[in-house]
C-alpha cells in the first residue's frame, strides 16, 4: 500500500494507481464491516456518566498524550461548545474501554458560531462556501476526534515503551487489530451519520491535508475551503454535505456506514435513557 500511495500522483498511473487504492480499500472494508461490530461498538453519549467518560477521553490524548491543552484538576476535557454539541463514542466490547470519540457541534442561532468561524475564519478563503451562507440550523462542525493510543496501529507503536502507547498483541486478536485502523474513519462516518439524522447537512472539519487526501480514496469527498494553517500542526479547513455521502462512499464502506449506523440508531426499548432523545434539542441544550 505504501509504494501505491508513492505512485498515485503520478502523472499517467496516477489515476489507475488511485482506482486500485480505492479498489483495495473498499474490499478491506467490507471484510472489515462483517466484523466490526463484533469488537466496537459506536454510540451516541447521551448521559451524563457516558459524556463524563468522553470528557476523560478527551483529556487523556489532548491534555496528558498530545500537550494540545493543560492538563485540568477534573482530567476532564470539556469546553462552551460541549453545550451544543452531540457526543459520540466507539467502544471496545470485551475491554469495555472507549476506543475513540468525537462530537458534533450544532449552530442554532446567528450568534453560536462553530469554532472554526470563532477562531479559524482566516483559513474559510473560498467563496462560495462557508456557515454562514446556510440556515444556523443546517450547520455543523465535526471536532475533538481523539483515539487514544492503545487503539492506534502503527510501525512506530509495536515496541514496547513507546511514547504514544504500544497495542499488546497478546491481548487483542488479529481481526481486531485489523479493524483498529478504522476507528478514526468510522468517527468520520458517525458524524456524517449524526449530521445526516439531524438534518444538519453542511459540514464543516479542520483536519490535516494528508487526512482528508486518504478518506477520499474511499469515496469521503470533502471539499478543501482554503490553504493550511498553523493549528496544531498544519491543518485545512474542509466542507461536505453529508446529504452526498451516500452517492461518493465506496461499496465496502458504504456497508460499513449502514453497519454504523444501526448501532448508532437503533430503536431502544420504551422507558430507556436514549429513547429517542439523542436529538432533542433539549436534550443537546443540556450537554
């Protein structure tokens, strides 16, 4: 996979070079998607004690692991835009532990701006998209999207000791470890999901350049709305209408969406906590 990623902008293989990464991707994908489910399980936060976990989450890889904030009394990471914000998480079944998270910051009125207009307006350059040429209340933002390090599977992470965590072999089975590259695809795509349930269809991320060029070989098109800047590490912002997704997903991950979003929204027994209530406005209004 890696000389394929050397080749694709190549002139003249470039394009035939992406058809086979695409190709690759959603095969993997849709193997992936037949166990996923088996060992993560995506859900909304929508209790106190379930967005607490998510908070502590989040202080683990922004605060403790990457330095991004300061570490807090609480070990909690939380900020205005939690307010209205929609929490999602994935979990690891046998472990129990939280996987990964990420939320969905809501707009209903002209004031509640989403972070990247509060603090990244000079990276929205392009003309013809930005919030504030929508409804308040079709806008979202996808923010905080953390793994934490025993969930990452890289070269880097094998040998014992190292900085960002090391997987235990011994303790995960090869199929999960198969599926942990997609912990952070299947935030994306919870997102989308939530963006999509909720009406809110224009969506907007800042996320690395080099990020947004790998989800769009599997078919996640967002749409780069001006040049990189400094923002912890060189990040872009980026625009998609999750109304879209749907046409542009590859067939593997495209399964893996519909796989999402069963555990994301299905019908909960009469009398329980999330009973629908995940989109309440009153409910968000709470967080």
């Amino acid at each position: 996979m890696k000389r394929l990623k050397a080749l694709a902008d190549k002139p003249i293989i470039g394009g035939v070079v992406k058809k086979a990464m695409a190709s690759l991707a959603s095969n993997d994908a849709k193997t992936i998607s037949e166990h996923f489910s088996q060992y993560l399980k995506p859900q909304i936060a929508d209790t106190d004690q379930l967005r607490h976990e998510v908070y502590k989450l989040r202080h683990n890889v922004y605060c403790e692991e990457l330095h991004f904030e300061d570490v807090k009394e609480t070990y909690e990471e939380k900020d205005e835009f939690d307010l209205r914000a929609i929490h999602c998480f994935v979990r690891h079944i046998s472990s129990n532990n939280l996987a990964g998270t990420v939320r969905l910051i809501t707009s209903a009125q002209d004031h509640e701006l989403l972070p990247i207009e509060q603090f990244c307006s000079h990276a929205l350059t392009d003309t013809d998209i930005s919030p504030m040429k929508y409804a308040r209340h079709e806008v979202c933002e996808i923010s905080r999207l953390a793994v934490p390090a025993a969930f990452r599977k890289r070269e880097i992470d094998k040998h014992a000791g190292a900085a960002t965590g090391a997987i235990n072999e011994q303790v995960f089975s090869q199929t999960e470890l198969r599926c942990f590259p997609y912990i952070a695809v299947c935030l994306y795509l919870s997102a989308a999901a939530m963006s999509y349930k909720t009406k809110r269809y224009h969506v907007f991320v800042m996320m690395e350049p080099r990020l947004a060029r790998s989800l769009s070989f599997v078919g996640i098109m967002f749409r780069q709305l001006g040049q990189p800047i400094e923002f912890h590490g060189k990040r872009a912002a980026y625009y998609i209408d999750s109304r879209e997704l749907k046409k542009t997903l590859s067939q593997g991950y495209l399964k893996l969406l519909q796989a999402i979003e069963r555990d994301l929204f299905e019908l909960k027994k009469p009398g329980s906590p999330s009973s629908g209530a995940v989109f309440s406005p009153k409910l968000i209004a709470a967080h």
